[in-house]
C-alpha cells in the first residue's frame, strides 16, 4: 500500500513478551501452555483472600537479561503496582504490573532498515506483569473463562516513538523477537500469543514538528498483521485529515479477515486503572552484584556474532546475516563447521564458505518448505559435515551430494551408510571415465563435427552425456580433462 508523501507516520510500539519460566510470576503453578484449561492454578494466582505472592526470581533474572542486552539502565529498587479493572478473565480483579517505577529505562535497540543504514529506536521502558486469563467466545455455548494464564510472567517492552514507517514496525518487532529468542526468555511466537504488540500511532505532515493525536491499534497476531493495520490506520488518519477532519484518541481492534481496524465501544476502553503500589510485595532491590552476574550469563548476542562470523570466518555480511538471523540456525552452522573442520583438519575460515552455501541454500529451503525449525531437522550438524567432508575428499560429487542430502532427509541415516548402499561413490578412475567418454563421442559424430569446427558450446553436451552414461557418479573434474584431452587429440 502506497503512503501520502506530505504526512510522516509516528509510531511508538508496546510489546508484551511471555516469559519461559518454569513457573508463574507469584505462585508454584505452571506456565505450560496447551494444558486441560484450568487445571495450572492455586489460590494465590486466582487472588483467594489470604493468600500472598511471591516473586519468582527468576522472571527477574529474565528482564535483567532483556534490560542489559538493550542498553537499559537498571532500577536498584522498582515497584510492583496494582492495575485494577473488572473483567471475567481476571479473577483477583487486579493485575500486578510496574507502573511508576519500572526496573528497566531508557534502553535502545538497532534495527535493520531497508536502505541497509540500520537505526536506533529508543526504548522508555521494559516492565515485569503477569497476564490476565482467557475468554473464550467463539463457541455456541456461553463465554467460557480459562485462568490457567493467570500469573504468567510477562514483559513488557514500550518504544519511544521513534518508528516513522509500517516497515520499520516490523523490523522493530523482529528485533526484539530475535533478542528474547536468542536469550532464551521467550519462544518469540506471535501466532500463539508468546510475543504480543499493541501500536500506537498518529500522522502529522512533513516539516511540522508537533505530534498529531496517536490512536491505538490492538489485536494484531502476526508480524504480517502489525504492518498491514499500521499501513491501513495511517491511511485512515490522513484521510481523514485530508477531509477536514480530526482524529480522535481511542483503541480499534484489528480486523485480519476484513483488513480494517473498527474502534472499541467507548465505554470498553474508558479505563482508569487506579493504580496504587502492592501492598503484598516488596520492592524488587537489584544490586550491582547481581547485575553483573547476569551481564556475565548473557550469551552471544546476534550482532556481534554476525560481526564474528565476517571477521573470523571471512564470510559476507548478507551470509553472516542470515546465518545469524535466528540463533538456533548460528549454532547449527557453527556446529557444523566445528565438525567439518574435525574430519578435514582444515581450519575453519578455509571451509565456511562452503558450509555456509549448504545451509543457506538447502537447509534452510527446506526448513522454509516444510515450515518447520532447527529442532525438528532430520539431519544433524555431524551427519552434514559428515557429508560435506565426503565431497571434501572426493568421495561423492557435489551433484550426487544433492541426492544423498535428499535422501538424509528422508531416512536419517548417515552419509557414508547412504553413498554405499545406493552405490553413489563418485568414479574418479580414469580409465573407466575414458570408456565412458569413448562411447559418448562415437555415438554423437555429428556433435564431434560441430565441436571440431569451432563450436566449443557442445561441450558441456558431452559432460552430460557422459554423467549420463555414469548415472551420475563420474568425477566431474576427471570427466572434463578426458574429454578435453580425448577432444583435443581428434582436432589433430
Ligand atoms: P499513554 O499515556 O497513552 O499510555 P504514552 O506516552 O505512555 O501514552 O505512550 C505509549 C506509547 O505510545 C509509547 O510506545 C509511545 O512511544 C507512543 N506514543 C506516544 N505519543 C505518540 C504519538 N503522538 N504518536 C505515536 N505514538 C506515540
Ligand atoms: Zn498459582
Ligand atoms: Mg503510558
């Protein structure tokens, strides 16, 4: 969708992520998610009276982690507030959240931009809540209430708003999906609800400098989906501007299968919170001892690994991209080197190339086909390196690879056990290669002729004829000094 050129879009996001502890945010019940609904709840996450929270440490831990790896500055003493409102889905009638005194602020992250320049966006703050139950009313029976999410740890992650485009939205949330992924606090999952986005946004035209008046976009579960409602949502406020209007501070709800945003009833979002501070928690108290511990567990963030992966192994910045992209796909690679450089004794840098082109060219392909991640791949980093290693020492040609990685695909097995039972050792043997290419060139006279009277182009006819002959299996390197000799000795 094409954008009015005399408007500059704001955008400020707000992004809630689940947090991956073993157990809820206050109480001892489980966070697994998919469970009989129901069944992952205790009096302290339904709010009985009497009952008392207790930090679970941690979802501390978590955000430090989140906090330090965007550049936050870490609260030595934050508070947990209360957020009252009344909804079925929420039993204690209250969420515990951060409000005033948050323990992360004033962070940022990089983003990747289209134009290649990346940019910085600001993050105000980053927050620890639990999350709310769940209504379910698309059934024909009446609303029915699932707490079993009651007091699940969440963060919370708000932007400056410092995004100027749909795209940039996207790349934002990108970001922070591949931050909380490679950390580890968050599987990253939109379609499930793991990560979660709510965007703010307004309009004002090029040159003023004065913000417009932002509305609220929610409801929106794909990365998909945040771009295509901020495109329309923008499109609307122009518009509207255009025609004389106003736009009006309020919450829509994205509408996927209409693709509009339609406002919430008004009466839904007038909402004051009354927050006040928990009276039944204490004040989370972060020193600097514990900061450090944590800076110290943080595991190799993608920029500098992809900035590794250019020096030390001297691939491109686009390989050291993809391959760094997600950090499941980065071990596997380096899995893969590290066994690879195993069996040829050749260092790494020398064979990174090489590897890199096999993942990025069929395994994540087929991981794109298949729609499937790293934990469900048939082949494992030892059975590749064990595969690229024997086209490495001639055993197979890397035509024949194709088909043996096909069928490790399929079966599991490993290389070798595949090359000798479907008899695909590559025949490096000349005289064999010789027979081949003798057969080849009497029965193609007529191609000999062209070839003898200048057209060198059949020559790679006569490659394919003879990988033809061989199923396949000739040394292609072999093949092609037979036939140029072969060739060469007719022209004289
Ligand atoms: P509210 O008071 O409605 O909660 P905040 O100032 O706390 O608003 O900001 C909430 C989010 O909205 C933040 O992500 C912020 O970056 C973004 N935001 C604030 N003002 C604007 C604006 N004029 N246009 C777009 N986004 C905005
Ligand atoms: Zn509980
Ligand atoms: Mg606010």
């Amino acid at each position: 969708m094409r954008l009015n050129k005399d408007y500059e879009p704001i955008i400020g996001l707000e992004v809630h992520a689940q947090m991956l502890t073993e157990t809820k945010a206050f109480c001892g019940c489980s966070t697994k998610f998919g469970s009989e609904p129901n069944t992952n709840v205790c009096p302290v996450c339904l709010g009985m009276p009497g009952t008392l929270p207790v930090l679970n440490l941690n979802l501390v831990e978590f955000v430090l982690k989140i906090g330090l790896a965007t550049n936050c500055k870490i609260a030595p003493r934050s508070i947990f507030a209360r957020k009252n409102y009344f909804y079925p889905d929420l039993p204690k009638g209250y969420q515990i959240s951060q409000y005033e005194k948050p323990i992360c602020t004033d962070g940022f992250a990089e983003i990747d931009t289209d134009d290649g320049k990346g940019k910085t966006i600001g993050l105000t703050r980053i927050h620890m809540e639990e999350d709310a139950g769940k209504s379910i009313h698309d059934l024909d029976v009446d609303t029915l209430v699932d707490v079993n999410r009651c007091g699940v740890p969440l963060i919370e992650i708000v932007s400056e708003p410092d995004i100027r485009s749909p795209r940039e939205a996207y790349q934002f949330l990108s970001k922070i999906k591949q931050l909380v992924t490679y950390l580890g606090i968050c599987d990253g999952n939109m379609e499930e609800g793991s990560l979660r986005c709510d965007a703010n946004v307004s309009v004002r035209r090029k040159g003023q400098e004065q913000f417009g008046t932002k509305t609220e976009v929610k409801n929106m579960n794909s990365f998909r989906n945040v771009e295509r409602a901020l495109e329309y949502e923008i499109n609307r406020q122009i518009q509207l501007i255009e025609d004389g209007g106003e736009v009006a501070q309020e919450t829509l709800l994205w509408d996927a299968n209409q693709n509009v945003a339609y406002p919430m009833r008004s009466k839904e979002e007038a909402h004051d919170y009354r927050y006040f501070p928990d009276p039944d928690l204490v004040p989370v108290l972060v020193d600097e001892t514990w900061i450090e511990k944590v800076r110290a567990s943080l595991p190799e963030l993608p920029t500098p690994r992809r900035d590794r992966f250019i020096a030390e192994l001297g691939l491109s910045k686009y390989d050291a991209e993809v391959l760094t992209n997600e950090k499941r796909v980065a071990s596997y690679y380096e899995e893969t080197l590290a066994a690879l450089a195993g069996i040829t004794g050749q260092p790494s840098k020398n064979i990174a190339k090489t590897v890199s082109n096999w993942l990025m060219t069929d395994v994540l392909r087929v991981m794109g086909e298949r729609k499937t991640d790293i934990p469900e791949f048939p082949i494992s980093p030892k059975n590749l390196a064990a595969m690229i290693g024997l086209i490495i020492d001639g055993t197979i040609s890397g035509k024949i690879a194709k088909e043996v990685f096909e069928e490790m695909l399929e079966t599991n097995e490993h290389p070798r056990t595949i090359v000798k039972n479907k008899n695909l050792v590559q025949v490096s043997d000349s005289s064999t290669i010789e027979l081949a290419v003798d057969e080849v060139l009497g029965a193609n006279k007529p191609q000999v002729d062209k070839y003898l009277g200048g057209n060198e182009k059949v020559f790679g006819f006569f490659v394919g004829e003879t990988m033809k002959k061989m199923q396949g299996k000739g040394n292609p390197k072999i093949v092609n000094e037979v036939l140029k000799r072969k060739l060469g000795s007719l022209k004289n």
